[in-house]
C-alpha cells in the first residue's frame, strides 16, 4: 500500500471535488473556495494507490493574549475500507508538523470520549488526553 499525503491550496478546488466521498455532505464549490483561500485553514488529503482515501482539516486560532497561533484539528475523516491501517495517524501527524513550521504553539482537537476509534488515532499520533472538558454549540452543525 502506497500512501501519499499532500496539502491542497487554494486554486485545486478540483482536486476536493475529486475526494468528495471523503466529506459528510457533498462538497459545495463556493465553500471549498473560501476555505482554500483563508491562509489559516490547513487541508491535508492522503491517497492510497492514487485514489483518495482520507483527510484532515485545521484552522489557526490566533488570540490577543498568546505569543504564537494554535492550530485547531476541525475534521479527521479516513474512508472506511482504509481504517486501522495508520492513515488517520499519519494525516494527524502531517497536520502537526504543518503546525511546528508555521510556528504554532499548538494543536488541539475535540472528539467524544467514547469515540473510540478517534482517542486511539489521535494517541497514537502522539496526542495527549487533557482530561474531561465540556462543549457547547450554537445552532446547527
């Protein structure tokens, strides 16, 4: 198995038309472009023998009271006939070091805890479990 993993930038809306059974809903071209075109998001596609078989998205938080910017791990997706074979580790670790050469402080990512599948990817992608936190949300997601 043969697995690449490269970042698409802005211009290659193409190219996340292409992966388009990677994502929950049906890509939408104008979103895709306004993600492509903020430098502050990250998105990562990992093919497999050429075709596309996950991703992973990130988005810079940057705060008045901190010296460097934080990246947010949004969105780990990796297509079900390729699970449990490091690819969703992989991706997690490509975005980490994305982050380490634009001078991030950090990376951090929310996921359920009885989520099984995404505690072990992001541990064993050297991911640190801070410990019971709560979320909240407004309208729909």
């Amino acid at each position: 198995m043969s697995v690449n993993i490269r970042r698409v930038v802005a211009g290659e809306e193409d190219t996340v038309r292409a992966a388009d059974a990677l994502f929950d809903d049906p890509v939408d071209l104008d979103a895709t472009r306004r993600f492509l075109a903020d430098d502050a998001n990250v998105l990562l596609v990992a093919y497999v023998d050429g075709e596309p078989a996950g991703f992973v998205t990130g988005t810079e938080l940057t705060h008045p009271d901190k010296s460097a910017p934080e990246l947010f791990l949004n969105e780990l997706g990796v297509v079900e006939a390729h699970r449990g074979r490091g690819i969703g580790r992989a991706l997690v670790q490509k975005l980490w070091s994305a982050a380490q050469e634009r001078g991030y402080r950090g990376m951090w990512v929310l996921t359920d805890a009885d989520s099984a599948a995404a505690n072990s990817v992001y541990a064993a992608a050297g991911g640190k479990d801070a410990g019971a936190e709560v979320m909240f949300q407004w309208g729909e997601t």
